[in-house]
C-alpha cells in the first residue's frame, strides 16, 4: 500500500490569495524611472531615486524596506490601512517618510506609491506636462 503524496499548494496570505515574491527595488526603480525627471543616485549609500535632486525614494541602510517620501496625512492612512507593509520608527517621525517592507508590500500599489512621492518633489512644470501626456494617453 501507498501513501498518497501531499499536493504542494502555492504559499498563500490570511485572506486566501496567492502570496507574490516579495518587492525588490528594482520593481521600484523600473517604475518610477517612468515618471519625467527621475534619475538614479544614492543616499547614505545605498541605491536612490531624485527628481531635481530631491530625494523621493530610497533603500534603508540597515532595514528591508523601501524609505518613500510622503505627506504627513497618507503616511498616517497608509500605516493604519497596511501596518504589516508601512511603519515608521522614531527617526522619521516628524519627517516626510514613510517605510515600506518589501517583503510585504503590495507590488500593485507601487505606481500610485511612488507617483504620489514623485509629485511632492516634481517641478509644477513636469507634473503638468505628465497629466497632459497621461490625459492625452488615456484617451486613446
């Protein structure tokens, strides 16, 4: 007689979804070097992202998370929205950022995430002329 063999079944969260590989920040870059201005550097040496020279999104140097710039009011949603993929410690408390786990975040937040960072740094200018061209897109 045989035992049956166990199913392996894909790894999956709380609420039944299937569980996706975690966020690097590459998913990161690849996504906001798509929004006018942004260019690559670095910041306390680790890999960043600027938009005239302003940060908008870096890797921590010692935790696995994302540091994202935001606004005091979305920081506040997105922790007690999300408190397993955004926290702060008491470093950024009374700073514009927010800290994003990789490992937990959701990789279909990311574009309005990091849009929503690009615009407090972008030039009036560049977030113009990116709704008029998303606008002008979206139309078609």
């Amino acid at each position: 007689m045989t035992t049956p063999r166990k199913r392996r079944t894909p790894s999956r969260s709380p609420g039944g979804a299937q569980k996706a590989a975690a966020t690097t920040f590459g998913d990161i870059r690849k996504i906001a070097l798509t929004l006018p201005g942004v260019k690559e550097g670095t910041s306390y040496g680790t890999p960043a992202l600027k938009v005239g020279g302003k940060l908008i999104a870096r890797v921590h140097q010692d935790l696995d998370c994302l540091v994202l710039r935001t606004d005091f009011m979305g920081r506040e949603i997105l922790m007690q929205s999300a408190p397993d993929a955004f926290f702060i410690t008491d470093h950024y408390r009374d700073y514009p950022w927010i800290l994003v786990r990789f490992a937990t975040v959701e990789k279909r937040a990311l574009p309005d995430l990091i849009e929503r960072a690009w615009r407090l740094v972008a030039s009036k200018t560049q977030t113009k002329k990116f709704d008029v061209e998303r606008g002008a897109h979206d139309a078609v």
